[in-house]
C-alpha cells in the first residue's frame, strides 16, 4: 500500500507515468467512467478548501466510484476532541481512500502510520501539497510540451506558500530549472529551502523583490496568495497582501509564450483584465487538477485501465 505525503515519493519514471495517464484521461474521459466503480473515496478536510476538495470528488464521481467526507474539523468528532490517527483508523472502516488536508504539518503522515487504506496529503500547513504539484507539473509539462530547461518564477509568499515548497522540491530532479524567487524580506524562502534543498543541490536562482525587473526571463510565473491564515498579527498581513499585483501593464513585460500559473484562491495578485491574456492559464489548471487526481486515486489503489 503506498500513500502520497510528498511530490518526492513518486521517482520522476512514476511521475512521467502519472502525467502520461492524465493526459490520456483527458483525451478518452469515457474509457475510464468505471474504472472505480464500487470504491469510495473519504475526503478529511480539516481546513476550508474549494479546489482540492471538490476535484478530488469530482475525480472519483467521473472514475464511477463515490464519495463521503467532511469539509471542516468542526463538523467532525475532531471538534470533540478526537486524534488523526483515531479518525484514519474509523475511515479506513469506511472508504478504500483518503485525501486529508491539516492545519498542522505531518498530521497526514501521522494518520498514514495508522491507516488501511492509502491516505494522500491534500495540503498540511505551511509545509506540502503534493497534488498541487502534480497539478502544477501537468499544467506546464501540457502547455510547455516539457519539465527541464526553464525559468520559473515563484511570486509571493514563500514563506508560508507551501505549493511553492512542493513545487521546488519536485522541480529540481529536472535539468536546466533556474527559479526567481519574487518576495519582499518578510515573506522570503525558508531557509531550510534556500540552504537544504537549493543550494545543497547546485540549482541556481536568484532573489528579487521587483516582478517588473524578474518578469522578462521568465519561462513560467508562478503567482501565490499571502497566506493570510498563516500570519501571527493582522498589521503584518495588511502590510503585505497587496504587495504583488500582476497587472496587464507588467504582463507586457514577459515573453509572449510565459504561463502565469496560480495554486488559487486568488485576491488581489492578479488583476481580473489579466484572466483573458492567453498566457494566463490558471483556470486551465484547475482543470488539470481534475485529471492528475484521477490518475493519483488509480495509481494509489492498483488499478489499470487497459
Ligand atoms: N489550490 C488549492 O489548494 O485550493 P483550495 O484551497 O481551494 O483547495
């Protein structure tokens, strides 16, 4: 039984695989509306959600299987007082498979050390969200035709932006990734990021606090939302929030094939007049979301379509 906590615990032959597999989902919907007929899927949502949740759900809908959840701690007995590990042990009663997202970092792994069934990290604090990734690494690898040999810029909140700290961790097992890092001080990369993981592994990159000045080079431009749950005071996140906007004005800048991409929500780091520019494309992402979880809840429960 394998469970998904990380981008890293797929090999990048896996993850090909798995992008493979969602791409051929895309094309032939229909070869796979039974694939999982008969299965359920749990979704524990701990924190709010709109994306993840729901294409998780939608996933399994269009694999015929069905769904059951909760999409909030307070409507669960964790509001009573009751652990992850408890809850995963009661869910894996119910359900084949679960999608768990936490405010607490590696509170999904904890639950995976007592589950039966295979448990995936929908998002855990600041520290991971493996399927964002996989989303993410869909979307460009689709539209950009590759993974290696571009220059993305990751623009916002490092700090607490954990599709960021996913994203970077699964994009470096490939050649010619080059990242900007576009943040002002207070919201820079963790360190265990900039030191353990980017300059532990000779991957180049730069810090700027200026978009207009990153925006040229770009390849890819990653926008993120100030994660205005994560703050420990208000003054700072009104400070910051609006630190970034991409306007169609800075749009100019970039290269007429750049992909602005967003995890979303978003709210005021991307000006609406830049929705209908072709390079945005993270509506389009949310619908890959759609396809990679399809691929994910496969893959996770051994099931080939042939
Ligand atoms: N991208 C993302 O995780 O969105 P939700 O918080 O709506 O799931």
């Amino acid at each position: 039984m394998r469970h998904l906590m990380s981008p890293l615990d797929l090999s990048v032959d896996e993850l090909d695989e798995l992008l493979n597999l969602a791409n051929d989902i895309e094309k032939h919907p229909e070869k796979y509306a039974h694939a999982c007929d008969g299965k359920k899927l749990a979704t524990c949502f701990y924190e709010p959600s709109t994306r993840t949740r729901l294409s998780f759900e939608a996933a399994m809908l269009n694999l015929g299987g069905s769904v059951l959840g909760f999409a909030s701690a307070d409507s669960s007995s964790a509001a009573k007082g009751e652990s992850v590990s408890d809850t995963i042990r009661i869910i894996s009663c119910y359900a084949d498979i679960c999608a768990m997202r936490h405010p607490k970092e590696g509170a999904p792994l904890v639950a995976s050390q007592k589950s039966r069934i295979p448990v995936i990290n929908a998002g855990d604090g600041g520290h991971q969200h493996p399927t964002q990734t996989l989303t993410d690494l869909l979307t460009i690898r689709s539209l950009k035709g590759r993974l290696d040999n571009m220059t993305i810029g990751l623009c916002g909140d490092l700090k607490f932006g954990r599709t960021v700290h996913s994203l970077i961790n699964a994009l470096i097992r490939y050649p010619g990734i080059r990242f900007v890092l576009i943040s002002p001080e207070e919201l820079k990369i963790p360190s265990y990021i900039r030191e353990d993981v980017l300059k532990a592994k000779q991957i180049p990159f730069t810090e700027v606090e200026r978009l207009e000045d990153a925006i040229p080079e770009l390849d890819v431009l990653y926008m993120t939302r100030v994660q205005k749950e994560r703050f420990f005071n208000e003054e700072d996140y009104v400070r910051l929030k609006d630190f970034y906007i991409l306007t169609r004005e800075k749009l100019s800048l970039a290269k007429e094939d750049m992909l602005v991409l967003h995890p979303l929500p978003r709210v005021n780091e991307i000006s609406v007049e830049v929705d209908d520019d072709p390079r945005a494309v993270y509506f389009k992402q949310a619908q890959y979301g759609v396809y990679v979880r399809m691929a994910l809840i496969l893959t996770l429960l051994g099931i080939s379509v042939e």
